[in-house]
C-alpha cells in the first residue's frame, strides 16, 4: 500500500542490513539454548521474483536436531561468553522488533513484537522500468524486504500507520510476510515480475545451488555474480577485481551460516564462475590432502596454509590459457620476469617454487603481540614437497631477502625442501586435538588454513581464559566436475569442562 507522506531517507533501509549481522551473532546462541519447536511456515524465496539476482535471509526458526547441534555448540563456548548469553524466553520476536523499530523510530516495539515474525529476507531484481528503485538510488533494479509477519491485522494495523509517516515506505502483506519496498513503482514492479517469472523458489540455479547448502541455518545468501556485475554502481566493483579491466563476468555465488556441534561455520560456494569464458575447472585436478600437509607443520604454529597439487594445476591451466585474466595484468608480468631471473620459469616453475604439495606456517610468536611489527624475530617454516632446492634457495635469497637481508635455513628432508626462520616445537601439529577438531571432515579440500587464536590471544588480550577460544579453520575444495568451488570458514572454540 502506498505512503501518505512524510519524511525518510535512504539510509534508513541500510539499518536492517547492517543490524542483521548484530542479530546473528548475539540471537543465535540465546535462540538454540531455549527454543526448540518453532519451526515450520513460508520462507521469503516463495513470495520474491523469480528473476530475483541478489537473496540474502535470515531464518531462527528451528527444529530439533539444530537445537542439539547448537546446545553443544553452547557447551564449547569459552566461560565468559557463555556468561554473557541471555537464555531469556527464546523470544527472537523482539530481535526482529529492534531492528525494525531502529529502521522505523516511531513504530511502537511492543505492538510490533506482537505480530512480527523470526525470519526476515530481502531481495535484488532487475526491471525494464526506470522508474523502479528511482527513489532508493537504484534505478531499473527493484528491492524489497521480506518480513515475517505472526499476525498479518496488527501488521495491517502498524504499517498502515506507518506508510502516512514515510514517502519510502510502501508495502503489501501476503503469504505470511510483510514486504517492504522503498517506492510503489518497485511494489507493483514486484507483482508483475512474479507473474512472468514465477517465485524464486522455483527458480532452477537458486533451488540448485541452495540445496547444497546446510540445512536449518542462520542465515542464507545468494546471486547471480554475471547479472550483478552490469547492474551499475556495482559494475565498477567487479571489475576493479579483474586484471584486464572491464570483463564478462559469469556464475553464481552462494553461502549459508549454520551452527554444526562443535564449530560455528559459513559454507559458500561458486558456481559456473568465469571471467571472459576463463573458469576454474582446472583447479578440480589439484590433489587432494592440504589438511594433512598443514598437520606435518611444528605445534606451535599460530597461523598456517596449505595447499596440495597446485604445481600440475596451475602449469596446466597456464598452458592452456586459462589465467590470462592473470596474466595479461601488468603486475602479473612484473612478476613473472623476476621468476625468471632465477630460474623459476613458467609454468616449470610453479612446480619448482610449490612443489606437489605446499604449507606455510607461522611459529610461536613474542610478548609483542601476533600482529604488532616490533621486538623478536619472526619464525616460520615452508615446507614445499617436490621443489627444487636451488630454484627455492635463489628465489627466497634474491626476491625475498634481498643482498642486506639475513636469509633463513634452506634444507631437504626425504624430498621436502624446508625454509625455517627461527625455532619450532618438535611435535606436530596434526597431534593438537583443538587442530583436529578445527578441521575435522575437511579431507577434500586442495587449499586449507588454521588460525590459533588461543596463541594469539595470550599475547596482550583481555580474555579471561585464552585456552578456551579455539582455533579458526578455513578450506577450499572443487567438485569433481570442476564448475563449482566450495569454500568453508569455520570458529570451533574449546570451552567447556
């Protein structure tokens, strides 16, 4: 229904945006510890567009098996944020309801937590009239935010009041949700694009990608990266990412924010991803095993990568011209050129620098801190299976060090060429049970990383206890048929008794 008048603004509908990261972080732990049969009902993919390029939802609705995975999720918590977490009555309503009476300050929190929902979503789409998202800086390009509504008369009710106050805020209620737009001509846009496309649910590429991720999540996102990249305002941030400048960008990004036992983890992955017909399949013949090449690193490593077969992968892809968006970028050939200077020419010499599987680790760090640049020496160790010995010792001597600087240890262990700069644990890491709780079922992935925050967080934090905080996991892995990359990111902490 359309306004009556009013004052508003734009920013105004950035506040839902921006407050949704607040509600995830400090709701979901509060929601799992107390509610455990509020599930069911819409979702906002059945009432947007079809042709819908940008989805993003936030869902604390539950069922019961996700009310385990986050009770122990609980359990692992270090004590103080555990301490912190307001078990309450598990009302998420009232979450919801700040956030809206943030975006709309004369809308009154207690009625509007009497009819608004636990999930919320907002959607992106494309349209032929100019006239839709004019007023929101958009034009040609409609938005709407999905609420979820409990009780659709007092949301009658109170945004009917509210639309008299507001020139950006037109609505209609259908279907269990509130949808917001920020002019009518998005609102009747939005109705026509339905007609013709159908809702997004029954969209193929969204229903397929979404499928693959977690079930009963937080949160989830979705868009299509090649209809985003010519929506203008955003054109220019996707192509400041490419070398060559302007490009035909292609695929489908996703991700999900889910709570599984013993870590708290967003999963995304990329779909159909090129950049001028160049893609990513060739990273699907990389070995697998990265995890297990960052385990052989010393136990006192606070922050290390990996990653296995990217030798033979990236020779491959090099050859068959799938990095030309690389190395076409002046940068790229900067670099090159000083590969040869010592002997590490390409594609050879990806072999010769990373050999067939690659790990670098950074060791127990000083009192200064992890990321402060003063006092103490720094300690590492490459380990590169496979390399050339000389190849790596000229590279580090002459590109990294340089004739003034104090080059580190160079040594092979059974076929490893092995860079150390100052001590290391003799034990590995692969034996610390936080670093297998970190990166448990993460076998596939061909790029892996591991973050010890209890390390970093016995150098000057405020945290009571720096033992219970975990470890951060992250890993990258193709499918077999190489048009989709997943990624995951992950916190497991290790609180508890």
């Amino acid at each position: 229904m359309p306004p009556g008048g009013g004052g508003g603004g734009r920013k105004r509908w950035l506040i839902p945006v921006a407050a949704t990261t607040a509600v995830l972080v400090m709701a979901g732990a509060v929601w799992a510890s107390v509610s455990l049969l509020n599930f069911g009902g819409n979702q906002p993919e059945a009432v947007l567009p079809g042709n819908t390029v940008a989805f993003g939802e936030v869902d604390l609705s539950i069922d019961g098996s996700q009310a385990v995975e986050l009770m122990e999720f609980i359990d692992q918590l270090p004590d103080e944020v555990a301490e912190e977490i307001d078990t309450g009555d598990g009302d998420m309503n009232e979450l919801f309801a700040d956030v809206f009476t943030d975006a709309f300050p004369e809308a009154d929190k207690a009625s509007v937590s009497e009819w608004i929902g636990d999930g919320a979503g907002a959607g992106l789409w494309p349209s032929d009239d100019e006239e839709v998202g004019s007023e929101a800086g958009t034009a040609g390009m409609g938005s709407v935010i999905a609420l979820s509504v409990e009780d659709e008369s007092l949301a009658e009710e109170d945004l009917s009041s509210l639309s008299g106050e507001y020139d950006d805020l037109y609505y209609e209620i259908t279907d269990g949700f509130a949808l917001l737009t920020p002019d009518g001509a998005s609102l009747a846009d939005m109705e026509r694009q339905v007609e013709e496309h159908g809702t997004l649910d029954s969209a193929d590429e969204f229903s397929s990608d979404v499928s693959d991720l977690p079930s009963g999540s937080l949160a989830t996102a979705w868009g299509d990266l090649g209809a985003l990249s010519e929506v203008e305002g955003l054109s220019g941030e996707f192509q400041a990412g490419t070398a060559t400048g302007p490009a035909e960008i292609s695929g489908r990004a996703s991700g999900a924010l889910h709570v599984d036992g013993s870590y708290l983890e967003v999963q995304s992955s990329v779909t159909d991803w090129s950049v001028d017909g160049a893609d990513m399949t060739w990273l699907s013949e990389a070995e697998t095993g990265s995890v297990e090449a960052v385990g052989r690193l010393p136990e006192n490593t606070v922050m290390a990568f990996g990653a296995t077969g990217l030798d033979s992968a990236l020779s491959d892809a090099y050859d068959d011209g799938e990095l030309d968006f690389l190395t076409d970028n002046r940068d790229f050939q900067q670099m090159e050129r000083q590969l040869n200077s010592v002997g590490a020419h390409l594609p050879e010499g990806f072999g010769a620098l990373l050999g067939t599987s690659t790990v670098f680790g950074i060791t127990g760090q000083g009192s200064d801190g992890f990321f402060e640049g003063t006092g103490g020496q720094e300690s590492f160790m490459y380990r590169a299976e496979g390399a050339d010995q000389q190849v790596l010792e000229d590279f580090v001597n002459d590109l990294v060090v340089g004739p003034y600087g104090q080059p580190p240890a160079i040594d092979e262990e059974d076929g490893t060429v092995v860079v150390q700069e100052g001590s290391s644990s003799t034990g590995a890491l692969a034996d610390d049970p936080v670093f297998e709780q970190t990166m448990q079922e993460m076998d596939g992935a061909v790029v892996s990383g591991f973050f010890d925050l209890r390390q970093v967080l016995e150098q000057g934090s405020d945290v009571a206890d720096p033992s219970q905080w975990g470890a951060v996991g992250l890993s990258v892995t193709p499918n077999e048929e190489g048009n989709q990359l997943s990624g995951e990111l992950r916190w497991s902490p290790s609180g508890g008794e």
